[in-house]
C-alpha cells in the first residue's frame, strides 16, 4: 500500500506528541491544578508536586480577596509524624506558604485549606498532593535527554507506521529508534538519575522504578526487532510488534515507583 511519506512522518509527530503530553500530565511530578469556591470567589490553583531547589518549596495562591486566609497541613509522607500546621502568609494579591525542605527523594504530603470571610473552610484538594524534592539536573544533561526521547519515539512511531504499510525503510527507522533510545534512555537517563536522585540506576534488579524499567523493556523490544530486520529486512510485524508494545511501555505514567526516601526506617 503507497502511502506518501510526509503523511507517515505527520502520523508518527503526532503520536510522539500524544505520548509525551500523556506522560507529562499523567505523571507524579506534575502539578495538580484546579479551581476552587472560596467565599464566593473562584480561586484557580496549582499545587507542585517536585521541587529541585535548596530551599524550602514554596506554594503561591492567587487569592484577591483580602478577607481570605489560608493554612497548610502537612507532614513527611509515610511517616509516623503528626500533621503539622502553618499559617499562609499574604503577599501582594496571593497568599504564600513554604513546605520544609528535605533530603534528596524525600517526600512530604500537603493540603491546603482556605476559608473566604465568615464562610466555612475549603480545601482545595480532596486528598494530601505529595510533593517529591530533587537536586537540579543541568540543562546539557536534561535538555539532550528530552530530544533524544522525543527522538526515539518519534522514530518508533515511524517504523511501526512504516511496516504497518510495507514500506521499504523499516529497517533503517529501527536502527534509528535503536541508536536515539540508548543513547536517551540507557546512557543520558542514568546520568539524569544521577543529578537528581544520586543513583544511576533504581529500576530492576536494584530497585522498582518503572521509568528504568519501561526504558530498558522498550529498548529490549527495539533491539529483538533490529536484530530480526538486520536478517531479512523484508520481514514484517516485528517493528510493528515493538512499537504497540512500546504504546503500552509508554501508558505507564512517567515517575512512577521512583526513588523515595523510607522515612519509617530512619
């Protein structure tokens, strides 16, 4: 089946582009946003759930009324440790709370409760957002790490389509997801690990990361198919296999099961 290559090429952008904000937004890191009633005004929040500063994390809400307060409760996730309260603090049109800092992989549970004039308290959120604190990764580690990736699916993609079709690139498409997942994945995600977490490696058989363990499989599936494709690149379905089983890798939400400090061990 002929079918023209910019309109393969627009297939796989925009299944690299689908994958990668559903991986950004379905992931622990991302902030949980929302609007929310306070006393009549409607106050629109974004609470963070990673922080790489050296300093304790802070959380701004814009609340124009001036008759509005706020506290935050938190504590250190899985934890014995009581709830602990602060009062936020106004600032300008916003009022303003810090979560203490902690360690590299520590973990601290938050809500934020607002109460508008003589009306009852809300909180925003019906269950604690757990916020996880990192070291900063550089910008030349983080920013090829991110291209790669992008990269690599986008040549996955690329390859499946390619063999969905019959066409006669599938071979060289796999080499490429092959070569910009290893270097992304096996050797810059590591090295991101590193920066952030002060470990290399936290997936099987050192830890339970799945973002480890979903590069690797994925990788795995790539490099079974290339090696095939190397044989008799007329062969079909093995970089079709690889790519909907690279779908179902991606479905996982990014971050997840990753380094976290056991604070009921210390």
């Amino acid at each position: 089946m002929k079918v023209p290559s910019w309109l393969l090429w627009s297939c796989a952008t925009l299944v690299m582009a689908g994958t990668a904000i559903y991986q950004r937004r379905t992931g622990p890191t991302y902030p949980v946003g929302g609007i929310a009633n306070v006393g009549g005004e409607q106050v629109r929040f974004s609470l963070p759930r990673s922080y790489d500063g050296p300093d304790d994390a802070e959380v701004r809400i814009r609340v124009a009324s001036r008759s509005t307060a706020g506290r935050m409760e938190f504590r250190r996730f899985r934890s014995t440790d009581s709830w602990n309260q602060a009062a936020m603090n106004r600032d300008s049109d916003a009022l303003v709370s810090r979560i203490p800092h902690q360690p590299v992989a520590g973990k601290v549970m938050y809500r934020i409760v607002l109460t508008g004039g003589n009306k009852a308290p809300v909180a925003l959120t019906q269950e604690p957002v757990v916020i996880r604190f990192r070291n900063a990764v550089p910008l030349y580690v983080y920013a090829p790490h991110i291209l790669l990736m992008f990269l690599a699916l986008l040549f996955a993609s690329r390859a499946g389509l390619e063999d969905l079709v019959g066409g006669t690139r599938t071979y060289r498409l796999t080499l490429y997801a092959v070569v910009s997942l290893a270097i992304g994945g096996l050797c810059l995600g590591p090295l991101m690990q590193k920066y952030a977490f002060n470990a290399f490696w936290t997936g099987w058989p050192l830890g339970h990361d799945l973002t480890d363990n979903k590069t690797i499989a994925a990788l795995l599936l790539w490099v079974i198919a290339f090696w095939r494709l190397k044989k008799d690149p007329r062969r079909r379905g093995w970089a079709l296999a690889a790519f909907v089983l690279t779908l179902i890798v991606y479905a996982i939400p990014h971050s997840v099961l990753g380094s976290e400090i056991d604070y009921t061990a210390q």
